[in-house]
C-alpha cells in the first residue's frame, strides 16, 4: 500500500460505529427488520450521522437494504422511537434552525411512512422546540396510552411564574387520542435543570433526574417527590415491560459503591422512602445501557459494563440479583434487547465493526460456532484490510492499572526497531478499553509508529469537572505512566528505547508535562492536542514544565479564543516548537492530524521547518534576544 495512503486518518474514519440500534420486527420473526443510526469516527465538530434500515434472513444471512439518509443532523438531534418500536419521530422543521415554525414528524416503522405530522404554528402554546442540550428530551409514552413528550422554550407569558422565578422550559405533551396539546408550566419542575426524563408506565407523569437526586412527578399536582437523593446522572432509566421495576444505571463515582438502582412500582404517594434494592458491580463500571435493557419476560437486565482495558457484557436476575457474564467470542457491545433477543456489535481497533442477532440461549453456548446467527449491514473491505493489519494487546502493570498496547506487524520493517508513542488517558470515558477506537492512534501504527495507551489506578469519572481534575495525583500517575513505558520496553525488544514520545490530549497534556517535569531526558518529544490550559498554567505561569525546555513540542489547538488569548500566548509562545490552531468546523481538521503523526515520527520534518514562523517561534526569539541584552547577575555584582 502506497505510504501517503497509509497515513490517511480519512481511512479510519470510515468505519462507522452505531449510536442507536432497534429490532423492528416482532421477536422470533423473520425476515428481521433492523433499524441504526450511526456516527463516523470524526471529532464532534465534523461528525457525520446516517440512517440504515433493512432486512435480514437467517437462512442466506445476508443484509437487504431497504432506506438509507446521510447527513441528517436535525434528525438525529431528535431522533425517537416507542419501546414497541412501532413508531418513530423527529423535528423535520424548527425555528432554531431558521425556519418560520416547527414541525414534528411521526413515522410507522414497519410502512415507512408519516402517520402523522404535528404543526407547532405560531406561540399560543410555547416557544421554540429545543433541539440543544440540555432539556432536549423526546419521548414516547408507553403503547397503550399513546403519547409524545418535547420541551419546548417558554413564550413571553411563560417566562415568569407567579413567585418570579424564571421557567427553563416548559413541556409539551401531544395526545395521539385526542390529538391535542398539553402543556406542563409547573414551576416545580420548569425551573430546575432536568438531566434525563421518562414516563411512568400509566402515562400520567415522569421520572426525572435533577439537583443531583431522582424525582417523580404526577402532572397536575402541586408537589414533586424525590424518590432518591444524592444520585449522580444516569447513564440509563428503564422501566420493565410487566411495569412492576425500574432499573437505574449509574456512572462511576469514587464515592458510590454502587451501580443499579433498582425500584419497584407503582409507587406510594406522598411516600417517605421508596421501596428499592441497590447493585454494586465490585471493581466493574457500567459502560453504556440499550434503551431497551429488559429480556426473559421482565426477569433480566442487560448491559454493558468495562474493568481497566476488559469490556464485558452482563446479564442480572432482577429476582435473585444473580450477575451473569456474557461470553462473547469478540468483544461485544449489546445495542438492543427484545424478549430473548439481542442486536450487538463487535468492534476492536484493529478491525471494521460488525452487527449481530443472537438470542439469550445462543449467548450461555460455549461453542463460538452457535454464539452468531445472522451477521449484519457491516462487511469487510478487502482493499483497506492490510491498514487494519496489527496487534491490539492488554497490558497489566504493577500497582494495579492496565494500559493497550498497538503492535505494528511483524512484516512492517523485520529487524528494526520501532518508535513508541505513549499517550495518558485523556479523561472523557472512565479509561481506554479493546472497544475503545481512536482513529488518530490507528493512524499512528499505520504510520509505523506502536502506540501505549496508559490508564490510571482510579478512573476519571465522565464528565468531571476542572475542580476534580485539579484535584488528581498527577504527579503519581505520571509516575505509573513511566513505569509502564519501562515495562513495555522490557518485554518488547522490537520498540526502540531510545525513541519514545509523548502524546497528549485534554487532561493527558497535564500528566504529559508532569512526567516531562520530572524525566526530561527520557522521551524524544511531545505532541499536545486540545490542552486543558487552566492545568498547565498556574498563578500566571506554566509551572509544570522543566526549565529549560529542551524537547520539541508540537501543540495543536482550538482557537486561542476560546481558552483566553493570555494564557495561550503563555503556552506556546513560550514553550512549542509549532503550533497549529483550528475553529469547530475546520475541514482541513484531518491534514493537521497528520502533519502531527509526522512530527512525533520526525520532529525535524522539513516540512515543518519550511513553514511560516509560528507564534511560539517568534516570542521564543524575542526572549533570546532580550536575554542577550540585559546584563548577567554577576556582572552587576562586579
């Protein structure tokens, strides 16, 4: 394959991974009809979505495409679906894109066709639909009480309540049986920041998470009821199919032991403590949840959870609170579950990803040979295999933390030693799992380069904030990235131990420069992307890099704008060889990755060398020019 090829993010950008998975048919049905909704590989800012729907056989195992919709993005900001999966229904028109009104869509699944088109004209109900998070929430009511559920923006009469606070939003509810609009101003609930919704299985009110505690509220009464206080966001909420349960899934926090709630329904009004049982998972962490999570007739819950660089896929006895583990030949994601059926995907970093139907029996099988029964949508591509073709190995270290390890072949350069990138975890999941595909480190390897993946001995929950993560040992877990590194270099022979780099991104810049601070010899040079700035600059200085800074640093950023120009010009006008800047929806996003692969295989790149004086360039010789000019200490004491 030729070599510029090979260096092409673009490659690995085209495996797509899913967002949304559904069984359509009824279960034991065939053909079976499945519907996704998936997502490129690219950053969020040039992220593309699509729509696949289509029908599969058991018997020839082949996927018949039935529609297909690129680019969709003001459909997918509101895509919904009945549990029933029988209808589905999105904002087609908004006036927060700029159209004059906003329509709302409603689709028969199975006919693929509008069964009703719901016009919002005008603002004698509320304002604008909101499409943007938070309090962007669409969802069906259960079937036999057929209702939608939307916020929507206040109108100039709603803004206030009647004590002068002011309303977020208000909440639309369309009955399809009376084929009218209600809408909710309760100033309980249209006040306060609500993180996710669902309906309570008679469609007379809603579970909501807020103020960092689970309410229940029935429409029309003057009170709200927390059922759970002190209870992180949670990652999924569903209610059993018989309505007698609801299950909670919840984040990792150092400070919660554990991960499932489990209620059971109906509740009692006006009720003090809510009858409930809590699940802890040990040392594992819920990873994502199917929105449909029940199977075996309202018995079990499934999802996925993740320990250090293993993903897992669990099973629970909502009866006996028994945890089973799924046995997967590969690793697996389950996307969707129907009775005993379940959609899920394989994906590992070093493949394309793939769909699969298997059912619960099928599953608890040892023999891989009867775990598949039909495979789906995604297929090989024989023509871009080989940029897939290297090793993906866990790593555990002493200390009780795990890092990835990707290997180049053993036919890419045989008898040569092989530079090593080593990237700390950034922070956005709790750590970096075989499931976890980063097409900036594919690349990397295709670009001859292996690559360690380092987590930490505690996960960085989701979401945590710039407080948390001042609060971070950094200074240990640069400590233990360093001794991986050590380690790796030990138990490989082919990686070159005299050309290691550091690769950082958001929070990983911060333990990038910690190791530097304390190993500024060890490690060629340094590539930062997106740096957490706030980290690095402390008291109007950068105090966590050595002095001097020796190394090159290759520093690829949003617009300076958007973190403070002051401490920008700090950063890298102080310490980067070459700085590249990029706004939200750059398209040339894809090239400066590149350009960086290249600087951390070759910091002297004479292409880089070539290129205009950088910001950090220019301030660098203006500091050495200016120490050339001012007298040394010792000649003023002489």
């Amino acid at each position: 394959m030729p070599k510029e090829k090979r260096m092409s993010i673009t490659h690995h950008l085209d495996q797509c991974r899913v967002q949304k998975g559904r069984i359509v048919s009824p279960s034991g049905y065939e053909p079976q009809e499945v519907s996704l909704v998936m997502a490129t590989q690219d950053p969020p800012n040039v992220r593309q979505n699509h729509m696949t729907r289509g029908l599969l056989t058991k018997r020839r195992r082949q996927w018949m495409e039935l529609t297909q919709e690129h680019h969709k993005d003001w459909k997918q900001q509101s895509y919904f679906v009945s549990d029933d999966s029988e209808l589905c229904g999105f904002v087609s028109e908004s006036i927060g894109m700029g159209h004059e009104k906003d329509v709302i869509q409603i689709e028969s699944m199975l006919r693929h066709e509008a069964v009703m088109i719901l016009v919002l004209d005008g603002n004698h109900l509320h304002g604008p639909v909101i499409l943007q998070n938070p309090h962007s929430h669409f969802r069906f009511s259960p079937a036999n009480n057929r209702k939608f559920l939307y916020f929507a923006q206040p109108n100039e009469q709603q803004k206030r309540t009647k004590c002068g606070k002011e309303r977020h939003f208000v909440i639309g509810i369309y009955d399809f049986e009376t084929q009218k609009t209600a809408v909710i101003t309760d100033e309980s609930v249209c006040t306060r920041q609500i993180n996710s919704v669902l309906w309570t299985p008679d469609s007379k009110g809603i579970i909501f998470h807020s103020d960092g505690a689970l309410y229940w509220y029935r429409f029309g009464e003057l009170y709200v009821n927390k059922i759970f206080a002190k209870m992180q966001m949670p990652i999924g909420m569903a209610f059993s199919p018989d309505h007698k349960k609801l299950a909670v899934f919840l984040p990792y926090r150092p400070s919660i032991s554990f991960s499932i709630v489990l209620f059971m329904w109906p509740f009692v009004r006006a009720a003090v403590t809510f009858q409930h049982e809590v699940i802890s998972l040990g040392d594992y962490r819920i990873w994502c949840v199917p929105e449909r999570p029940w199977a075996n007739d309202s018995k079990s819950i499934i999802f996925n959870a993740n320990h250090q660089t293993e993903m897992v896929n669990f099973s629970i006895c909502t009866e006996t609170l028994k945890v089973r583990k799924f046995q997967f030949p590969r690793p697996a994601l389950i996307l969707d579950v129907q009775n005993d059926e379940m959609l899920f995907e394989t994906v590992s970093a070093n493949s394309f990803s793939r769909l699969w139907i298997s059912d619960m029996a099928s599953v608890e099988t040892s023999d891989p040979k009867e775990t598949f029964q039909a495979r789906l949508v995604t297929s090989q591509r024989p023509d871009l295999d080989e940029i897939y073709n290297f090793e993906v190995k866990t790593v555990h270290f002493d200390g009780g933390y795990s890092g990835i390890l990707y290997m180049c072949p053993e036919s890419h350069m045989p008898g040569q030693k092989l530079p090593l990138v080593v990237v700390p975890h950034a922070g956005w999941d709790h750590n970096m799992t075989i499931v976890s595909v980063e097409p900036i480190l594919c690349t990397m390897v295709n670009a001859g380069m292996c690559v360690l993946v380092v987590n930490y001995r505690q996960p960085i929950p989701p979401g945590a904030d710039l407080h948390y993560m001042k609060h971070q040992n950094t200074r240990q877990q640069a400590k233990d990235v360093h001794e991986a590194v050590k380690h790796v270099l030990r138990e490989h022979p082919r990686l070159d131990e005299d050309y290691v780099v550091l690769f950082g991104q958001q929070y990983g810049t911060y333990v990038c420069a910690t190791i530097l601070y304390d190993e500024p010899e060890f490690y060629a040079c340094v590539a930062f992307l997106n740096p957490i700035i706030e980290l690095l600059v402390q008291n109007g200085q950068i105090s966590v890099f050595p002095r001097p800074f020796e190394i090159p640093l290759f520093c690829l950023m949003r617009d300076r704008n958007t973190y403070g120009v002051g401490c920008c010009e700090l950063l890298v006008g102080a310490e980067a060889d070459y700085v590249e800047e990029y706004e939200a929806d750059d398209p040339e996003y894809h090239d400066i990755i590149v350009r960086l692969i290249r600087f951390l295989k070759d910091p002297e790149w004479s292409e880089l060398k070539d290129r205009p004086p950088t910001p950090a360039a220019t301030t660098a010789a203006r500091n050495a020019m200016k120490e050339e000019e001012e007298p040394d200490e010792d000649d003023n004491d002489q």
